[in-house]
C-alpha cells in the first residue's frame, strides 16, 4: 500500500490549491532553474496560477529567485530554486551497527550528519540514544534557526508504515515496535510528521525523490549490509513505494536462492541472506562482529578463501539483481548498504550474471543502467528526510 492520503470533497479549494503548489514545487525540484512560464507549461498550469503559487512559496521561504533567463522568445523570467537556507527536513536511521542523523535542506543536501557506532539494545534503550543524537543534531549551528519540516526514521526491518510500527527486525531481535511512540516522548519539540519506514525503501526514495533531471520512471535500491533488503519506487505526484499487503514487498533478503539451504535468521532456510549479506560472509569466514567487515576483510581480499567466498556472495547478488529485474523491471537499479565498501571482488561477479542474463527475455539489448554508491552511510537517513518533504508537499500540505 502506498502512503495514504486525506480524502477531499470535490470542489475542496484547500486540496486544489494544494494540488497546483505540489506539482509547482515538483517541477522545481526536477529542473531546478526553471522560470514561471517554463512551470506552467510543464505542469499543465495557466500563468497567472503558477505565479501566485510562486509567490507564497517565495513569502514562505520555500522558493529563491535567481538569475534572469532569457529564451523561449517570450519576456525573460526569473529562474526559481528550492530554498536552501531556510528549512531543516530531519532523518534518523536505526542500523544493525549503530544510529545515524542527517539534516537536509529541500533539495536533499546534507547540512549536518552525526552518527554512533553503538549497537542498539531493546527498543526503549534505543528510542532514547536516538533521541540524543538528534538532539544533539538540532543544535549544531548549521540546523538551529531552520525551520524543521519533521522527521523520518528508517529501521532494518519490515514496518506497518500508517500504524508506525516495526513488524520485525530480525538482526535486532525486535517484534512488534511501535518505535515513534518511544521515541516521541525524548523529542517534544520536533513538529510536523512523523514517518517510520524500512530502511532500504527510505534510501530508495530518496534517491528517486531527490533525482534531478531526467529522473528514471521507476528505481529499486538493492541495500547490502547485515541483511538484504530493497525498494521499488514507481514515478507519481508523489512517487509510490511497492509495500504490499503486509509491508514485506521488496524484502529480497528472504526470498529463497537455494531450497534446503543453510538456516536463515527468519527460520526458513536458503534465503539470499544466507548466501549473500554481511552476516552470511561472516559465518563463512569466522569474523567476529566486533569489526566492521570491510575493516576485516579488505586487508585479506588476496587470501583465496576471501577471494572464493566473495565470489560466490557476488554470484548469489547476480541471481537476485536478476530476480529483481524481472520480478519489477526497474528503469534503475542502485546499490549501496556498507558491503559495497568490499568493491569488484564482491560486485564484479554479481554484474557480470546479470549482465550476461538479463537480456535474454526481449529481442534486444536493453539496458539496465546500475549505479554503486560506495559512501553509503547515511541515503537511509536521507531517505526517511525525503519522506517527510513529500508528506508536508502532498498530503499535510503544510507549507510554512
Ligand atoms: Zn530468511
């Protein structure tokens, strides 16, 4: 299920009006630069109501004029960016491995990140060590004075996105976590809504959301770290995360890559984890958790037991890039999550199968243009920030 929406009356002037400002902000933050005419004819708007739409943005500090352009043949216009000065879009995420805090400006820049390399324990221990982290963000000199749109947090595991719940993380033990409701009672003064979101679906819409030019028409982010997950995201005003009935769409991790295989932290057995993620590489190779696995393991990528065993990861990472190509045919793949920090020994492999077997349904070469992110740390927390602009644009519709 999508993110849900308010439902309106026809002839509800509030929602029209809401309507014509979102898709006024959409064009901006695609084509950054664009002047008011060049708006109205993209998003299908006359003149004089892209101009007063512009104008209460520009009131609200959302929008900054720019230069003059000329073209088109027409009068020269202004050219129109989001604000980066004024608002503060906050993200958090809960990893396997440690919390991590972004503040990003509406274009989806991060002005201040803070992270922590303490594993999280029960829930309520790390509601609280959460909200210490962005209390501490909030007051760093870049965030303070902003106005703060609210926040998303990003978890490692499926979630109930309307109930705000986790369903289960099973790398953290959780089940059942209504974690906003822990965490709100540390953060009094953080307005506007509040968002909980697996962390692979966050990271992926925030590289759809905050895509600028010639944004794909859909995209699923591939998140290798402790576990595997991933996001599908369909293009839209706004765009469209595939949950499912019970919010374990895109959850690739646990779909099966080898009958009878060894046992999988969800109790099935086979699942990719078990054959390609960090805790998998890790039982393989004896490394203890104490280390960060690309710390332990770069050092050794000559060693031939590494050297196998990445191999074979990457192998299983190939059948499940394929399984997703053809399960929802992407226009875009990305990957990140902190096993990318192993590179081509890891990688190689996986885009070699699926270079050589994604092609031979069509009658011709098609490309699936796939993207690493190497520095992955905090499109997660991003992500969750991108959330919380789309819900104030499309549903709150609270431009303040
Ligand atoms: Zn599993």
């Amino acid at each position: 299920m999508a993110t849900t929406f308010k439902e309106y009356r026809a002839g509800d002037l509030g929602f029209l009006k809401q309507l014509n400002r979102a898709a006024v902000i959409d064009v901006i933050r695609h084509e950054p630069g664009v002047s008011r005419s060049e708006i109205a004819a993209r998003a299908g708007l006359t003149k004089p109501t892209v101009s007063a739409v512009v104008q209460e943005l520009l009131d609200h500090g959302w929008l900054a004029e720019g230069e003059l352009q000329q073209g088109g043949g027409g009068r020269p216009g202004r050219a129109l960016h989001l604000n980066e000065h004024t608002h503060a879009l906050i993200g958090a995420e809960v990893g396997v491995h440690g919390l991590r805090a972004v503040a990003c400006t509406l274009n989806g820049t991060i002005i201040h990140a803070l992270s922590s390399t303490s594993a999280p324990g029960t829930p309520a221990a790390t509601s609280e060590q959460l909200a210490n982290l962005i209390t501490q963000l909030l007051r760093a000199p870049q965030v303070t004075g902003r106005s703060l749109l609210g926040l998303g947090v990003a978890v490692p595991g499926p979630v109930a996105f309307t109930e705000a719940r986790v369903l289960s993380a099973p790398n953290l033990g959780w089940r059942d976590v209504p974690f906003l409701d822990l965490l709100r009672p540390h953060l009094h003064d953080l307005d506007g809504p509040w968002l909980l979101e697996n962390e692979a679906k966050a990271a992926a819409f925030g590289e759809f959301f905050f895509h600028k030019y010639n944004a794909p028409d859909s995209l699923a982010y591939i998140s290798l770290g402790t576990g595997i997950g991933s996001g599908f995201i369909q293009s839209g005003s706004p765009p469209s995360i595939l949950r499912g009935a019970h919010g374990l769409a895109s959850e690739i991790g646990h779909t099966v890559l080898q009958p009878g295989g060894p046992y999988c932290h969800c109790g099935n057995r086979g699942c990719a984890e078990t054959l390609t993620s960090s805790w998998s590489i890790r039982a393989a190779l004896n490394i203890s958790e104490d280390l960060p696995l690309a710390d332990a393991l770069v050092p050794r990528l000559n060693e031939p037991a590494v050297h196998l065993t990445l191999k074979r990861a990457g192998e299983a990472l190939g059948m499940l890039l394929l399984n997703v190509h053809h399960t929802f045919n992407p226009a875009k793949i990305v990957i990140g999550g902190s096993l990318t920090r192993l590179g081509e020994p890891l990688l190689q492999p996986a885009l070699d199968y699926f270079g050589t077997h994604h092609n031979r349904l069509l009658s011709a070469q098609r490309e699936v243009p796939i993207r690493v992110i190497p520095d992955s740390l905090f499109l997660p927390a991003r992500g969750a920030a991108a959330q919380v602009l789309a819900n104030v644009v499309h549903t709150t519709g609270a431009i303040q």
